[in-house]
C-alpha cells in the first residue's frame, strides 16, 4: 500500500516538474498585424460602400462615402464670403473713380453754399431780435438752422477728403486680412468635404466593416477596421521568468503551426506591465506565472495569416 502511494507521488511530481518546464520553455502567442481603424469624420449617412470584409485594397482605394450634400452648401457659402471680402478689398484699392470724386465735390459745394446762406440769415435774424423786431422764437430758429448747416458742410467736406486721399493703410490690411480668413475657412471646409470620402490609407485587408449603405453613423464612429499588407509580426506571452534572459532587440526563432522550419525573428518590445494580474497583488510564488506581451518582427513571412498560432522557444 506505501509502495503505491509512493509511486502515485513521483508520478504526480513528475508530470508537475514536465508542466513547469514546459512553461518555461515555451511562450505562445499569434501572428499579428498593424491594424488601422477608419472613424467617420462627421455625423452623416453613408451613401456608397466600395468594398467587402476580407477584401485586398490598395492605398488610395475609395473605401466608403458619406452624404456631401451639408458640405456642398457650406463651401458654396464660404465661397460667396470670399468673393465679399475680395471685392471689398478692390474697392480699397483701386481708388477713388474720377466721377465719384466729383460727385463729391458738388455735394461739398452745395452744403457749404447753404451753410453761408443760413449764417447770414442768422446774423440779421440776430439783429433784428436785438432790436426787438423779432421773437425769440425766430430767433432760435435761425440759429437752429445755421447750426445743422454747418454740420452737414463739415461732414461733405470730410468725405470728399477722404475720397481725394484714398484709403488709408490701416483700412487696407483689416480688409486683406479678412479676405485672408475667408480663403482659410474655405480651405478647412473643402478639406471636410473631401474627409467624407474615405480611402485607403495603406495597402491591406478589410477586416471589419460593421455598416451598409443609407446607415446613418455619428462623427467619431469606427467605420472600417483595415489590417495592414506590411510585415507580420509575433505577439506571445512571456513569462516572468524570462525577462531576465531576453531583450529587445535580441534575436530569436519563432514556430508557427503547420511549419516545420523556424521562422527567424527580432524581439521589438517586451511590456513593462503584465497582461494578466496585477504584480502588486501577487506574492513571490505567483510572480513567476505572469505573463507579459511582446512583439517580436518576423523575417520573410508575409505569407502568414494573420491569427495563426506561434510558439517561441526561450533560451
């Protein structure tokens, strides 16, 4: 009976001390590619859907588009304040036309011809109420009159000046650089039209597409997830215990399933946090059954599916 216990003892150690050395030999992980995910730019419904999930794309592939139509009429109104400001900045610059001068010329003319005569009614409108020929009534209505004559003398002559002279700098700059504020809005509005259509950034595969024609999306949401064509890379789960024996930038053999020979590759990064528990809440005996994730880039297996399970062998 002891001998039985005895021999079911060493065998359970045994398949203990098999488990623990395998774990420690190898870290499993999957072939993994730079994923890109293409976010709709405004709230609007899509309108054209060019492609399929698991379908190849080249870069600058039309991909989707959504509804351009807002965008339209917002570059036709950014358009219309552009020719505005532009035409007003002409005005300032051309100068005053020869006819429009004149123009005002005669208006200065005609103010201050007025503005003489209603000085000199005042002035005998003056005497005569001194004289106490006139009311006082008379009176301040001659002076009224002067007054607002002589005001509207002061302001023709201020605006022929102002014509004869020409725009001033100040005024020129201010107009330039509203002219300069609507190219730039119609600028950033054309590019937002051109956002709604939504192409390739990369050579790669479709890998989802969540969406169908006349859906209507939010700005912000995910519309196609877009795996890259580049190199594949390995992306394993390294155990505690080996973060002592490889480095980034070491070299190292990776096996994928269904290939005998090993696939050559270079460690590109190790995570400075576990993948799994938290190392804080673990003591020394469960430290070592933390994993952490690494990258390792492949040599020479662009032909690998993405998703295919790896192993690597650590020293």
């Amino acid at each position: 009976m002891k001998t039985r216990h005895s021999l079911l003892s060493v065998l359970v150690l045994t398949l203990l001390t098999a488990c623990q050395s395998e774990e420690s030999t190898y870290a499993m992980g999957n072939i993994e590619r730079d994923r890109i995910t293409l976010s709709a730019p405004a709230a609007e419904q899509i309108v054209l859907i060019n492609i399929n999930e698991g379908q190849q794309v080249s870069q600058g592939d039309i991909l989707l588009r959504l509804d351009s139509r807002s965008a339209d009429a917002l570059i036709a109104q950014r358009e219309a304040e552009l020719a505005q400001a532009n035409a007003a900045l002409s005005v300032l610059t051309a100068g005053t036309r020869p006819e429009q001068l004149s123009a005002s010329l005669a208006a200065l003319e005609a103010t201050q011809a007025a503005s003489k005569e209603a000085e000199l009614k005042y002035q005998r409108i003056e005497k005569l109420y001194k004289s106490k020929v006139v009311g006082k009534a008379d009176f301040d209505a001659a002076k009224a009159s002067r007054d607002s004559n002589k005001a509207k003398a002061q302001q023709a002559h201020d605006q022929w000046l102002e014509l004869k002279n020409g725009a001033r700098e100040e005024d020129i700059a201010q107009s330039n650089a509203k002219v300069q504020a609507a190219q730039a809005a119609l600028e950033w509005q054309t590019k937002a039209r051109e956002d709604l259509t939504i192409k390739a950034p990369i050579d790669g595969t479709i890998d989802t597409l969540p969406w169908h024609e006349g859906d209507r999306v939010t700005a912000g949401t995910q519309l196609i997830s877009l795996l890259s064509s580049g190199h594949p890379y390995a992306r394993v789960y390294l155990p505690a215990s080996a973060l002592t024996k490889i480095k980034a930038g070491d070299a190292i053999e990776v096996f994928a399933d269904g290939i005998e020979a090993p696939i050559q590759g270079r460690v590109r990064n190790i995570r400075s946090q576990p993948a799994y528990t938290p190392f804080y809440a673990l003591n020394e005996r469960d430290r070592a059954r933390l994993m952490y994730l690494t990258d390792i880039d492949l040599i020479d297996a662009n032909q690998l599916p993405t998703g295919l399970a790896v192993e690597v062998r650590l020293p």
